[in-house]
C-alpha cells in the first residue's frame, strides 16, 4: 500500500491516528486563502509542527493547512513529499518499545524557491498570520566566520530585493512585497532549536531592510512597517527528531506500507516518507502575533510572555539538554558510538555530562516556573538519552557544532563571568567538552583510526585553525591560539577569560595518542 491519497480510507485503518477532516477540501480552501507559510520541510517540521497544527484543524478550531517551502535541500520535496501526495506518517517511539503511527494531511502543498511567483502570492494574501522557520540556525546567519558579511549576503544587499538569494533577503523582499500590496501585518515565528530565535530573525531582516533603504530599494515606510506591523516572537522547541530508523520502516512494512525507505539527499538530508521521533516534547511560544494565529494550544504548545519563553529556552538550550548532547556527539564519535542511547551506557561520559548539567550549568539557570530545570535535567539523563527505541546517532547530533557552541557552552561561560558569586576558573568540565569537539575535529577516534567528520559550514576554517596538530604529535600552534581567541566559535575569546590554558592542556593529553580520550576521561571522571 502506497502513502498516497487515493489510498486514504486504507491508510486511515491501518495508523493509529490522523485527520478528522475532509483532506481534499481542507487543502483546496488553503491554497486558496493560506494562513501559514512555512519555510523548512526537514523531520522536525513534519513530525512535530505539521502536527501540532493538523490536533487544531482535527479540534475544530483551525480550517487551514500548512504551505511548505524548502529552502535549502529540493530533493525533499522531488523525493518524499510530491511521490506521497505531500503525507506524511508521524511515528512515537515510547520508551516501552510500542510505537504510534499518525498520518499527517495537512500539508497542502510543497514548494521550493522555484516556486517564487506562487510564494509571492502567499505573501501578499491579507489573511496570511505567519511566515514559520526551521531551517536550522545557520539559516539566519549572515556572517561569514572572519565577522564579515557573507558574499551572498553583500551581493543582495547590492542587487536589491528582486535578485535576493540568501532566504533572509528572500523573506525581506517578501515582507515589502505585502507591504507595498496592502500593508498587512504578520508574524515570522522561528521554531528552530537556537537561542534567541526570533531576535535572530529579526536582526537579520532589520539588517538587510536597513541597507535596502540606504541604496533607495525600499521606501523609509517599509521600516517602520516592519517596526510595527511585523512580530518576531521568541519560541524554545524540543523534540529529539532522529533519521529514520530501520526498525520503524520494517514496523511500518509489517502495517502493510510500501515504498519506506530512506533516501540520502546530495546534500545529506535522511528523509523518508515517515518521521521518527521521542514521546517527549516542548514547544514554548511567545504570545505576540500581530495578524491572528493558529489555536498552538490543542497541539500541547505552551503559550507564553518573553520572558518565561526566554527562561525556558535558556535552561533548555544552554544548560539542561544541548550542551549534553553535544558532549554526547563529539565523545561519541571518538570513542566509536553509534547510538545516543548506548553512550548512557557509558560510565565516564555519564559522569561527564552529569557535571556538565547539574554541577556546571544548573548555577547559572534561571527556573522559567513552567517547567522545572532538575526534573527537565532529569528527565534528558534518565528517560530521554537511554531510550533504546530511539535511534539518534552522535554523528547526526555532531553536524553543524561550530554553530551550536557559542549558545551551548558560550552562555554558561558568560552567566559565570556576570555573576559576582561565581568564577569562570572554577569550571572544570566545560572546557573538557571543549576540548573533545577540538579532539573530535582531528578526524581520529581513540583507537588511531580515521573517521568521516559530519557537516559543518565552518569545517575548512576549523581544519586550517589545527592544521600541524596530529594525534601522538600536539602542538600549541598559532592556528589553535586564533582558534580559541575567536568569539565567533565559542561566544567569548576563550584567552581573555582565562580558560584556554585549561583547554589546551585538555585537548594535549586528549591527544597523546590511542586510548588517551579515554584515560583522560577517567582521570578527570574517577
């Protein structure tokens, strides 16, 4: 049986869940009035989002789907939305090894930036109530890591909005398009797992407005438009989305589904024609929206002011689940794990991130009232990570980690350095995690042997930074002293505040040759 439309009333007897709703009107009335437009189609979108807003729609409380854009990787969209009629399977994996199987229908259609003529028209629709984004924190990023523009960016900025290729000035242009058309508000809401997220999308829209003005592309009204009319709320969301496993296609095979393989993208998405993800999940939004907005609530999302959405995701992304997983990823690849859930196996990496969260971490964060920091924490080490039914790889969790340190470990590193109570030379497990990323970019696990590092947009940066720097063979080289000066990769210049003797020191013994991440660990773990 395919995933597709003609085979829905099959499908529906076969998942556990799915829409309550006529599929085939619902899209029709969408496409011809969109409320949502999102930009980002990957798993978190599909398996969580896309959900939260087919509960409303089931509710009675929405009557609009979801326009899909993808941004980055058009494979998605060639290989796993047009062949299944753009469903979806949203499959639970419980803890208890059962799994739930929800059909996802509300995604109406699935564009690329191809499509631009039909995004304009979804742009300029006067009941559009948001723009959503998860197309990952590198996304909204317009420098380069020398702290310059990038050039994409300088050339948009130069060409105006109708030659726009970075997505933020594609947005940007998008924005003047509705405000020139009917001066409309609307709110772009960033469901990405970054800090600040909103703040990121709006300085970057802000940025590029502002040098649109001075070159005379836009008009001073478009400015204070966006001032104005458009919101750019904060959310914090989490919810452990891993590639699709092996087990679950087999499940879904044995359900009755044909055509469930993964399919590896050129640009390395694992996508399939089902998403795979944990029971738990948090999606905190902040209640600033400009132009209506979807009923989040019968989807399970908090709701919130500024402040508790910035408390929530502080603790959660600078404290009580990123950073952990990130020393999970780097640890994980050298020391030669392949599951998340085995490394909670693993007695010093255990250890390593316990010290991280509840002795490190859990000083500088702030308990946002709506959910608790040590039970969160608690629940990340004792139910989340060990879960044997979920199949993340450190690898998948190591893509993209220049991106990911300046919030993870960086704002821990800040809290210590503003609090008159604390010292920043008290921090002793901090800079292992830092020096284990340094370790893991070496390419050589514990045993000597070489492995394939995942993607990262500043990988030939970080290589050159440590070039001369080989395992048996350390080097305090001019390339690592800029490394750990720049603020860009760790949020603070690690030598002003006085910790990069530390890391070093880590990092050298991390790599006196075969065995020593190990013994390191245990010399610092016992």
């Amino acid at each position: 049986m395919e995933l597709k439309l003609e085979n829905l009333d099959q499908i529906l007897e076969k998942v556990d869940k799915g829409p309550k709703y006529d599929v085939k009107k619902l899209r029709e009335e969408s496409i011809k009035d969109p409320k949502w437009l999102a930009f980002g189609s990957g798993n978190i979108f599909r398996g969580f989002i896309a959900r939260v807003n087919q509960d409303a729609i089931n509710a009675g409380k929405e009557d609009r789907g979801i326009s899909v854009v993808e941004t980055f990787d058009e494979e998605i969209i060639e290989k796993i939305y047009k062949p299944y009629d753009n469903l979806a399977l949203s499959v639970t994996l419980h803890k208890d090894g059962n799994f739930d199987t929800n059909l996802i229908a509300n995604l109406v259609e699935a564009l690329t930036l191809k499509d631009m003529t039909r995004i304009k028209e979804i742009a300029i629709n006067p009941n559009l109530e948001l723009m959503s984004f998860t197309i990952t924190e590198k996304g909204y990023n317009l420098y380069g890591s020398d702290g310059e523009l990038m050039g994409v960016v300088r050339e948009d900025l130069e060409k105006g909005p109708e030659a726009s290729k970075h997505l933020m000035s594609i947005v940007t242009a998008l924005l003047n398009l509705r405000y020139k058309e009917n001066g409309k508000a609307l709110t772009l809401l960033s469901m990405d797992n970054a800090s600040h997220n909103g703040d990121l999308v709006k300085n970057s829209v802000m940025l590029i407005a502002k040098a649109w003005l001075e070159k005379g592309f836009v008009e001073e009204g478009f400015i204070k438009y966006l001032e104005e009319k458009i919101a750019f709320p904060l959310s914090m969301i989490d919810k452990i989305t891993p590639r699709p496993a092996e087990d679950v296609q087999k499940h879904l095979e044995a359900l009755g589904f044909s055509g469930m393989e993964t399919v590896v993208t050129d640009k390395g998405s694992y996508i399939a024609g089902f998403v795979n993800s944990e029971e738990a999940e948090y999606l905190v939004i902040e209640d600033s929206f400009t132009n209506g907005r979807p009923a989040f609530e019968e989807g399970g999302v908090y709701m919130a002011d500024r402040d508790t959405v910035n408390k929530v995701e502080t603790m959660k992304v600078t404290t009580c689940l990123n950073p952990l997983h990130t020393v999970l990823a780097t640890y994980g690849c050298v020391l030669g794990h392949t599951k998340i859930s085995e490394e909670m196996e693993d007695t010093e990496l255990v250890k390593l991130i316990k010290k991280i969260g509840y002795d490190e971490g859990l000083k500088v964060v702030v308990n946002p009232g709506i959910i608790d920091p040590k039970d969160f924490i608690d629940e990340v080490i004792n139910v989340r990570f060990p879960n044997k039914f979920m199949p993340d790889t450190p690898q998948r969790i190591a893509t993209d980690t220049s991106q990911k340190i300046p919030v993870r470990f960086g704002q821990t590193i800040k809290g210590y350095m503003n609090d008159e109570n604390l010292d920043v030379a008290d921090l002793k497990f901090i800079p292992l995690a830092l020096a284990g990323w340094l370790r893991y970019l070496l390419g050589v696990n514990d045993e000597g042997e070489a492995f394939e590092l995942s993607n990262d947009p500043m990988m030939d940066y970080l290589k050159e930074s440590l070039e001369g720097i080989k395992l048996g063979d350390f080097k305090e080289t001019e390339g690592l002293k800029d490394l750990l000066r720049n603020e860009k990769i760790f949020g603070v210049n690690l030598e002003e505040v006085g910790l990069s003797e530390i890391v070093t020191k880590y990092f050298e013994e991390l790599s006196h040759g075969p065995g020593s991440v190990r013994a390191t660990l245990k010399k610092y773990l016992a």
